[in-house]
C-alpha cells in the first residue's frame, strides 16, 4: 500500500480543459518578444497563470522546417493566427457554402498551400467548423431578420413557389421575384395546400408584407395554398407552358433532322463516288466492251442528292419555325407590345398565343408525330386559360391604381401607354434574349419615357418627384451585406441574399 502524503495538498484540482491555439500564440509570441525577457519559463509560466510543462511543450515544438523563416514567424504570431482565421473561414463562405466546393478539396488546397501545418485539414476538423459557421450565419439572420422587419414599409409582393427534393421530405420555397429575397426555404413532410399555406403565415410572422400574387406551376396544393390560404391571385408561370412545346416537337424534330442529314451525306457521298469511277475509267487502260454510261449514273445520283438536300432543308426549316413558336410565346405574353410599347389587352394576348399554339400544331400535323407529342401540346393549351386570366388581373391592378391618383383622361391614356409602358420595358430590357433585344427594349423605354416626362405631353405639368413617386420610378434597391450560402446546388434559382442551415434556413440578412 502506497503510504500517505505527510503534507497533502487541500488546494482542489482544476478541472480538465484544453488551451485554445489562440493562448498557445499569445504565450509564445510574449515570451519570444518581451521587452524584459523572463529568467526562465517557470517565473513566466507563474506570471501568465500557466503550467510550466504546457509552455515548454509550446516552445519546443517544431518549427515547421522547409518553409520559409520569416513566413513561419508571421503565421506563429498572433496577427497571423487572426489572418489564418480570416482565411479559413473565407474559404468556408465562399467555396463550400456558398459554392459548390466539399470538405475534400477544401483539406486539399490547405494541403498544397502548406498551410495545413498551420491548420487542422482533417475532415472532421473542417466539418465542425462548417457546422459552426452555419450556426452562426443562421443566428446572425434571426437577429437580421427582426430588426430589418421593424423598419420596413408595409408592402404588398407576389411570391413564386416551388419544391425541391433531396430526401425523403420536399423543401418548400417561396421567393419574392423583385429583389429574389427568399421568404420561406424549409423542410415539411407534405406539400399540400394546408401545408404550404401554415408555412408561408409562418415566414411572414413580424414581416409587414402581403402576398396578393403567387406564380408556380399548376400543382394542386400550389394553387389552393393561393387562392384558399392566401386569398391571392394565381399566375402560372410561362417555364411550363415552352417545356411542354419543346417536348412536343424538340425531340422529335431533332431525330428527323439527323436522319435527313445521313440521308443527304449519303447521296453526296454516292455522287463523288459515280465522279470517281468515271474519272478512273477515263484515266485507266480501257477494258474492252462498251463504255458504261456514267452521265446516266451522274445525273441520277445527282438528282437523288438534291432531293436528300431539300427534304434536310425543308426539316430544319421546321425545325426552326418549332423553336420560333416556342420563344414567340415568350415574347408574346407581355402586357405591352414589344415593338411600339401600347397596351395589349388580354384578347389580343389570347390571340397571340393561340397563333404559337397552331403554329406547333401545323408541325406535328405535317410531320406526322406521334400521341406524346399531341398530349404534350394538349396539355400546353391548357395553360392558356389561367395565362390570360393572370394578364387581366394585371389591368384590374393597373385600373386600381390609376383610379386612386385622380388624373384626367389624357393623363391617365399617358399614364398607361407612355409612363407604365416605358418602366416595364426598362426593367425588361435587362432579360433580352440577345444585345440586339436588349438594345431595342432599352431604345423602346427611352422613348416612351421621354415622350411620357415631355413638357408638351400630358404628364408635363407634375412636379418631378411626385412624378416618380406616384409611378414607382423610385424602386427600392436592396444592398446585400450577407454572403450566398448553399448547403444544396438546387435550392434556389437566383437569390443574392440565402443562408441556409442543416435543418432549416433563414434567409433575412440585408440592408437598405
């Protein structure tokens, strides 16, 4: 039996704990740099209340051989141990969460740079600290999210749903189109109307915003989340409606187009092979016989390419007119006229749109396509009731507003035909197809707006800030100051301002 201590020690023992990284730099770099050098480690360690073991194992570590002196001593210091905090959790912000990069490649770049003898590139190390950075972007956009809605202005939004999938629960989102500020991103076991509807209350509570327009596809439990829950209107959006055309015919045209294509360097190739026998023969020993009739054997070869060729023009040219149907419905439905800016009414957009619609249909016809094809049109037209509806809801709200600014008739026509036209096709310019569209959209807004500001027209007379504030001119632009973070690569479509965590996401962490 060990005997006892003759003068034990009463003093209780410390708990168990580790010195953080930051004690082990501080310590060092103040027993190496002291203006009054310590006589030993046991007076410094007694001074700065540490073991004396602790602080010889901190200075007699190795001092990382290779790499250059004065780089290991900027690193070994306390500013270098801060810019080495700074640039991991850069690198955490902007490659992992917010782009598409894993742990993995992450541990490698700090492997290669050699910075991993100077942090931990284990996955397990970079994963809590992923882990931690996503607790503390979600908790910075509670507190965000509180003080931003206390100081905005009461506003009435549309909201665009959808659902995304990466388990077994749907991930329900709900993003405002004007700024694409993510008003709800969360996992529910269902995805019904009742569901969608508790959700969206529940991502507003504390916001001072009413959703009167939902734009989705036309899901069952979208459509009743809007017009039962909400009480808003309902617009389908136009992705769906040139999804189904181009499955109707882009698949299928495509086929016949490669089929023309082998068709037609099959016959050329027959042709050149027709040439070189005559050429051959011409130039050869002259077997004995008749000659054979090579012009014959030429011209119809000849005949049969042509033919190839024209059936491959005829197919792209359908081809073409298929893709020029789809994006005309696009370019159609607008509630203003892309080349003269006027207003265009919810029949004439019916007609617009029923014109692509026959235009496909005319294609299938002729090709002979098959029942998919028909079904998908089919189900294309059907979108085009809810279409214009939304288009005559647009009016109603234009009607609205303009009856509550008490204009006269001429300022009201200028109002809508000038001023609104030419904010709309401001504001679209920016989505042109290509520099050609964007420059006649912007050329097109320049001169309504021009014409609608004139001070012969009928819109002269208003003072000009109450011009732009009756009419909207002055959006509200939104600063981000938030990173994007993304957890997975099709959460979101387009949003500046996402922060998402394991379980939930929060997405309020902007400035006005």
């Amino acid at each position: 039996m060990t005997p006892a201590q003759s003068n034990p020690d009463s003093s209780p023992r410390p708990q168990p704990f580790r010195w953080t990284r930051n004690d082990a730099t501080q310590a060092c770099h103040d027993f190496r740099h002291s203006e009054h050098p310590p006589p030993s480690q046991r007076q410094f360690a007694r001074e700065h209340g540490l073991p004396r073991s602790t602080l010889g194992y901190w200075l007699h570590r190795p001092q990382h051989p290779g790499l250059e002196p004065e780089l290991v001593a900027f690193l070994d210091s306390p500013t270098g141990y801060r810019f080495l905090r700074r640039l991991v959790a850069a690198l955490h912000l902007v490659f992992h969460l917010a782009g598409d990069a894993g742990l993995r490649p992450l541990s490698r770049l700090l492997e290669l740079t050699e910075l991993d003898r100077f942090v931990a590139p284990s996955l397990g190390a970079q994963q809590a600290l992923a882990v931690r950075l996503q607790d503390m972007l979600i908790a910075y956009a509670d507190e965000q999210k509180q003080r931003l809605s206390a100081r905005m202005p009461a506003r009435k939004i549309s909201a665009c749903l959808d659902e995304n999938f990466h388990g077994s629960q749907p991930c329900l989102v709900a993003v405002e189109p004007e700024s694409g500020f993510l008003l709800l991103e969360a996992y529910y076991p269902q995805r019904d109307g009742d569901t969608w509807t508790a959700a969206l209350k529940q991502a507003l509570t504390g916001m001072p915003v009413e959703v009167i327009q939902v734009t989705s596809d036309q899901a069952k439990g979208l459509i009743a989340c809007a017009r039962e829950g909400l009480e808003a209107q309902h617009s389908p959006d136009l992705f769906h409606v040139q999804r189904e055309l181009s499955k109707a015919t882009s698949l299928p045209l495509h086929r016949q187009v490669q089929t023309a294509q082998k068709e037609a360097a099959r016959a050329e190739s027959h042709t050149q092979v027709q040439r070189q026998r005559q050429q051959d023969y011409q130039c050869g020993p002259r077997p004995p016989g008749r000659p054979p009739d090579f012009a014959s054997d030429i011209r119809m070869a000849e005949n049969v390419q042509r033919q190839a060729t024209a059936d491959l023009t005829q197919r792209q040219q359908r081809q073409q007119l298929a893709r020029e149907a789809v994006r005309g419905v696009a370019d159609d439905y607008h509630p203003f006229d892309a080349h003269n800016g006027q207003p265009v009414s919810a029949t004439a957009i019916s007609l617009r749109l029923e014109q692509r619609m026959q235009a496909v249909e005319q294609i299938i016809d002729a090709v002979q396509l098959g029942e998919s094809s028909r079904q998908a049109l089919a189900k294309a037209q059907r979108w085009l009731v809810p279409l214009v509806a939304s288009l005559s809801w647009f009016w109603e709200m234009v009607d609205q507003l303009v009856s509550g600014l008490g204009l006269t008739a001429a300022q009201r026509q200028a109002f809508r035909e000038q001023l609104l036209a030419g904010l709309y096709w401001q504001r679209q310019a920016s989505r042109g197809r290509d520099a050609e569209q964007r420059l006649q959209r912007r050329a097109l807004a320049d001169r309504l707006l021009g014409a609608a500001w004139s001070a012969a027209g009928a819109l002269g007379s208003w003072p000009r800030p109450s011009n732009k504030k009756w009419c909207g001119w002055r959006r509200r632009r939104w600063r981000c100051s938030c990173v994007r973070v993304r957890v997975w690569r099709d959460v979101t479509a387009d949003c500046r301002c996402t922060i998402m965590g394991r379980d939930r996401c929060v997405k309020v962490v902007c400035v006005r």
